[in-house]
C-alpha cells in the first residue's frame, strides 16, 4: 500500500493527503493554487522551499509569489544565475559581478572583458538569456562533499567560490546546476527557467543594469530611478575594497582567520573618521551661510550617532554645533498616521508636528529663543521641560532624522542656508561575485538588536514591524536621497562578523511556529557566512556602538 502524508495547506485553510515524497510543485498542481501573481516558492514549517521539494513528514505549507519579499528573492536569483550562464557561455573568460542594488536594479560588472561594455553586447547577452529562458530548461539543486564541489568551481574557474568554501568548514556544499553550468547561491531558486517573464538588460556606467519586477505589481518592470551620488559612494568604497583585497565574504574570513580582524577595525574605523572630517571641512569652506545641517536617512543608519561625530568636528574647526532630534516634534500618538495595517506609521512625514518645527527653526533663524518640545515615548505625548535654545552667531544647529531630506519638511527656509547629509548603511562586501548582500539586511539586523538590548522589543516585533519601515522608506525617505549635498555610508567593513553574536542568540527567540520566523531562519543563515569576531578593539565613538552598547556618547 502506498503510503501518504498530510499537510495543511494556509493557503486553502485545509488538510491535505498525498503520497509521500510528492514535490510542492505537485502539491500545487493538484490543489490548483491560484495566488495574484504565478507561485514561486513555499513556505515549509515557515521555511522557504523550491518547488522541487519533497514531502515525507506532515507540514504546514503555504505557496509564495514574488510580490512577498521571499518570492521576489527566489525569482532574482534565478534570473542572476541564468544571466551568469548566458555570459559564461558568449564569454568564458569574463568574470561577471552582480555587485549591489542602484537605480530599483542591479548594478553588474563584465572583469576581464576586452572592449567596453555597450549597447550592442549586451544585446547579444540578452538574446542569450532569452533563449535559455525560452527552452525551459530545468534548475537542479545538488549537493556534494566539499571537495569535489571545489573541484567543480575550479573547473569553471569561479575562484571566489573556492575561498568562501574554505573558509565556511562545511563538509557538504549545496549547489545548483542548468544544463552544464553550475553555481552557487545563498537560498531557493526557481524549478525552470520559464518562470522568467519580466526583466531587463540596460547599458549602466562601465557595466550594466539587471532590472526586475516592481515590488509592488511584479508583472511589470520597476521604474528606474536615477541614483547617481548613490553609486558614486558605491564605487568610492569597492574602490577602497579592492585596495585592501576584500572583496568579498571569503577574503574576509580568511584576513580574520589569519588574525588581521583587529587591523580591518582601526582600519574601517579610520576611514569612516576621515570622511567625517571632510564633511566637516565641506561645512566650513561655505562660511557663515550654512545655519542647519540636516542628517536624513533611513532607519538603522547611525544617523544620531554620526551626528555627534560631526559635530566634534565641526567644534575641532571652530563652530558651535547643536544637535535637535527631529524625533521631539512628531504629534501626538493619537494623532500619528496609521499604515495599511492600522498601525502607527512613524515614517510618514505627517507624523511630524511641521507647523510648529517650521515656527521655531524661522524664530530661532531669526535669532529668536525658543522652548524645545520632548516627546515622550511612553506616553505618546509632547512635552516641555524648561529647555531653551537660542542661535549664536557661530552657532550650527544639526537637524537628525528620518524625514530631514524632505522638502516638505522647511519648504520656506532659503536653501542656502541648509547643507544635507544622506547617511546609510551601503554594504560593499558581496557574499560572491554573484551574491551581494542586501543594505536593508545590516539595519534589520542592527535594528533587531537596538530594539532587544534597549528598547525591550523581541526579535518577533522588530522583524513584524519592518515590512511596514521599508514601504515608508520608499515613500518618504529613498525619492528624496539624491537631495543631499554629500553622502555617509555607515556600514563598517567588519560590522556582520560582531553583529553575528549579539544578533544570533535574539533571532534564535523567535517562535518557529510563527511568520516571522521565515525571516529569523534567513538571517541566522546568511550569518553562518561569517566567523564572528571579538569588539573589544572596536572604539567607544563607533557607529555601531550605538546598537551593541558600548558607546561613549550619550542617547
């Protein structure tokens, strides 16, 4: 007699029999799901699968598509692994990077290309993709012992595999196979090529621009958006990268394991001072026109610690700085905004009080003094405290928050007298030369952290909260980057290998019977790429104090 398994299928709200060892792509077929957009992936026991996963034991079982962040991740990395076929196939001597989101795409490199990347090749890569997208072909998952994985990276000379696995201690590596081309990515791909309806291939710089679906309607391109200071920073710090020969996770674990951890940390550190001082000294050289600096950025950047950072060096040259939390003049609770959820949405910017904080920055540019409100967030109330503040002459009043690079926020106020820092924590090490790592995943964890060690949040609120920050940072703080008069990338090259202790033991809270726990699993293992690293040599004046504990500034 045959024997069957039951699953509970979330998406039907029923119990299900099957065969043991069925797929999901089965279990899909027979159960005839129907979601908005086509199914690219399940979440098993609230892990994500690919739809060649076979089911012997009972699991709940809830099918994906790629307008959830899991199904998009799923689908962009099997697009990746079909542009890295097509071009090893035209180009088997290029080594292509997919180095870092720009522009809502992917900013992709041709290495060793002998002419310069134009519209014409990439024609020709696209014709490529097309084709094997076109032919179906079949993604196969695969796993050996390590050493004969090796050998087969080797053979396809994809050396930054080779110092990741060496580095990892892993006895047995997972890998993926389409036709003769193999590779290796950090989580599920697609079944088949087919899947493959919306991307694009534009001409970008000195590469190219792998454009996928919108997050919101994935059955259409997501619009380009013009990021051009964005990659500057991007290539300012690959640049220094590549000087110091990290440029990726293997490079970085093999420089800890031969015990250089403790130099990459005065290093970094050294560097984030220097640019500091060059803000600094770019405030300066505008003479006694600059009255407000205003610090923007998304959640988790280190923006209030990056502000006192500036503003001892801003008293280094002479000024006089005073630092306002935009945080003091948001409304009353009862009258923030509310997301889609229902819930407090504290990244719209009319959660801000902008009558009054437009009131007090005129009178105090006016030379004025004013009585500085305190919200207190406890009771969700506005507060005054007694707390005065006047402009001197050679004073500077930093403005630290969210909303800062808004123009809504001082649409009044004459420009001239503002200067605008973007801050934001761009990660320029890759996992691989096809597995870059997410900017958003260093806040997310940064904020995950912060939140348990001072603000009494679990894991599972952090995480349940953060699909909500991220819609409102694409509304009210990413269209406005490009405002800045200079941008602050915060992310420290060592950061993931001391974040990974403090981070490991919260997320290892989170109830495995809950939706939150997708995310919790994807980040404890994109953690496992790390060899963590001692923070005793990391200075009290870091950014990253600001979430670990530690620092000497106060909050």
């Amino acid at each position: 007699m045959e024997k069957k398994v039951t699953i509970f299928c979330r998406n039907t709200q029923k119990f299900h029999e099957f065969p043991m060892g069925i797929s999901l792509l089965d279990i899909h077929k027979a159960l005839n799901i129907k979601l908005k957009y086509p199914v690219v992936a399940a979440r098993v026991n609230y892990k994500v699968e690919d739809l060649n996963f076979p089911i012997f034991k009972p699991k709940n079982i809830e099918f994906i598509d790629t307008s959830v962040p899991s199904g998009m991740r799923v689908y962009v990395r099997s697009l990746c692994m079909v542009l890295c076929k097509a071009i090893c196939e035209l180009f088997p001597q290029v080594d292509l990077k997919i180095l870092h989101p720009i522009g809502k795409g992917y900013y992709c490199r041709l290495d060793n290309f002998e002419k310069p990347v134009n519209r014409n090749i990439i024609n020709i890569i696209k014709t490529r993709v097309d084709e094997i997208i076109a032919a179906g072909e079949k993604i196969i998952y695969e796993e050996q012992q390590v050493e004969i994985v090796k050998k087969l990276f080797i053979s396809s000379n994809q050396q930054d595999k080779i110092r990741l696995f060496d580095t990892l201690g892993n006895p047995y590596v997972r890998y993926f196979r389409i036709g003769n081309y193999i590779d290796y990515y950090t989580g599920v791909l697609l079944p088949s090529t087919d899947y493959l309806n919306v991307y694009e291939l534009t001409p970008y710089h000195d590469g190219m621009l792998l454009r996928i679906p919108s997050r919101l309607n994935p059955s259409v391109l997501e619009d380009y958006v013009e990021q051009e200071k964005m990659f500057d920073i991007f290539k300012e710090y690959g640049r220094w990268n590549q000087i110091m020969d990290m440029n990726n996770v293997g490079d970085f674990n093999a420089a800890c394991k031969n015990n250089k951890s403790f130099d990459l940390i005065k290093i970094t550190e050294a560097l984030h001072e220097k640019k500091i001082a060059l803000i600094a000294d770019m405030i300066h050289a505008k003479g006694s026109s600059v009255r407000i600096v205003l610090i923007g950025g998304p959640s988790s950047s280190g923006k209030t610690t990056f502000s006192k950072r500036l503003s001892v060096q801003l008293q280094v040259i002479g000024l006089h700085p005073i630092t306002v939390s935009m945080d003091n003049y948001f409304v009353n609770r009862k009258d923030t905004p509310r997301d889609e959820n229902g819930e407090w949405d504290y990244e719209d910017i009319n959660a801000m009080d902008l009558p009054i904080f437009n009131m007090h920055i005129q009178q105090l540019l006016d030379g004025q003094e004013i009585e500085m409100p305190f919200y207190n967030f406890e009771t969700g109330e506005r507060e005054f405290r007694g707390d005065k503040l006047r402009l001197e002459e050679s004073t500077i009043l930093i403005l630290e928050g969210i909303h800062a690079l808004n123009p809504e926020l001082l649409a009044k106020v004459p420009q001239e007298v503002l200067f605008k820092i973007y801050v934001s924590a761009l990660t320029t090490i890759s996992i691989d030369n096809h597995n870059w790592i997410p900017t958003a995943d260093t806040r997310l964890l940064r904020r995950i952290i912060r939140d348990a060690r001072f603000r009494n949040y679990s894991a599972r609120e952090t995480i349940s909260r953060w699909d909500s920050v991220r819609r409102g940072e694409e509304k009210w703080i990413f269209p406005f980057q490009e405002n800045a008069d200079v941008m602050f990338n915060s992310a420290l090259l060592f950061e993931l290998a001391v974040l990974k202790r403090h981070a490991e033991p919260i997320l290892s809270e989170v109830p495995k019977s809950s939706d939150e726990y997708t995310e919790a699993h994807r980040l404890l293992k994109f953690l496992n790429y790390f060899i963590p690293i001692p923070e005793r040599e990391i200075p009290p004046t870091s950014l990253l104090r600001e979430f670990v504990g530690g620092s000497s500034f106060r909050y």
